[in-house]
C-alpha cells in the first residue's frame, strides 16, 4: 500500500536565491550559467520529492476508477431486466448507439461476429471502422486500471457487463477511424450508432 504519513513527509528542497532582473543584466555568461544549473538542480530536487506524492495520487485515482467500475457492474447486472431490448430497436429502423448496443441484456450481433464485420457510423454521419486504421477491428475496454482489446462483440459485450468502460486509464472514449482513410479521433459510445443488418431479424 502506497502511503505518506506525516513522519515520512519530505519537505521541500532549498530554493536558490532569487536576482533582480536588472542584477542579471550585469551579469556575464558564465554567471547566468551558474545560476541556470543551480535553478535546474534544484527543479530536479522538487520533482524527486514531489514522486511519493504522485505515486500516492495515481494510486486513489486507479481506486477510484475500479470502485466505478464495479458499481457499474452492479447497477447493470441490476436493471438488465429493465432495458428496453436493444433488438426491438433495430426492428423498428432505428440504429443503436454503442452505448445503447452495449448495456443492452440481449446481443445486437452474435457473439463471434467479429468488429471488423460490424458496420458502425458516427451519429453525425460517415461510416467508421474501430481501432486504428493500420490495426482495425478493436474498442480498448478499461476498469481504470487495467485495459483489455476486445476483436469480437460478444467480447465487447462481457467486458460492458462487467462494468468496464471503452477507452484507456485516463483516456475515456472509443477510438474510430474514417473508414477507407487514415484519419482518426476518439470519440464517445453516445456518437456511434451500429446497423445490425440481417442481425436484428434474426431469432435468437
């Protein structure tokens, strides 16, 4: 367990004396290269001493981010009886959001089929493909500390069931790419929608 009590506390390295700004006019070279390395000394010093504390705060925050996770495992597991079937919305022409895809109790797709066989677009309009342009086909699942690639919807699926969320520690979102080009952003489950195709009219 990463702690800092107030035993272990470190306090601050010393600060070089601070020179007017019209003393350093009439300073040579070599002296302002002197007080330079005495001011990166002593940011190195701070740093070093800063490291228990950042440790410590990525520590509650990768916590933090896996009680999330869990509690979000839990309302899921908790109101999957409730969702509205994610199927009856394909049926009626609408396509849903990943998001909506995703929380739903019944697959959209089945199981095996592979995210580079489904056919995605961004709310605003244009088709997509998932992951990288050069590595398609993937959505990086998090709990806020670890990360896992899911290649096939019912991969993506369980990781949603399990309270995980599309993106990377600290990086929410699902990476996209135009599909045909290389070009790429980030964006949330809310602005894709998926089109299930023969899928939704097919029993389960």
């Amino acid at each position: 367990m990463l702690t800092v009590s107030t035993d272990d506390a470190i306090s601050l390295p010393p600060l070089p004396g601070s020179v007017a700004t019209e003393q350093l006019r009439e300073l040579v070279d070599g002296d302002l290269q002197v007080l330079e390395l005495e001011l990166r000394g002593a940011e190195r010093a701070t740093i070093a001493a800063m490291s228990p504390y950042d440790r410590q705060l990525r520590e509650i925050r990768a916590r933090l981010s896996e009680l999330a996770t869990e509690r979000r495992r839990r309302e899921r597991a908790a109101h999957v009886a409730q969702r509205a079937s994610v199927r009856d919305l394909a049926k009626s022409g609408a396509m849903p959001s990943l998001d909506d895809a995703l929380a739903a109790p019944d697959d959209l797709f089945e199981p095996a089929t592979r995210l580079t066989d489904v056919h995605a677009f961004l709310a605003s309009g244009g088709e997509i493909g998932f992951g990288f342009p050069t590595r398609p086909g993937t959505i990086t699942f998090t709990d806020g500390r670890r990360q896992q690639q899911a290649t096939t919807w019912g991969e993506a699926h369980a990781l949603s069931a399990e309270g995980w969320e599309p993106g990377a520690p600290g990086i929410p979102g699902v990476r996209v790419h135009l599909a045909g080009s290389r070009v790429e952003r980030v964006v949330t489950g809310s602005e894709v929608v998926l089109d299930p195709g023969e899928a939704a009219k097919k029993g389960r």
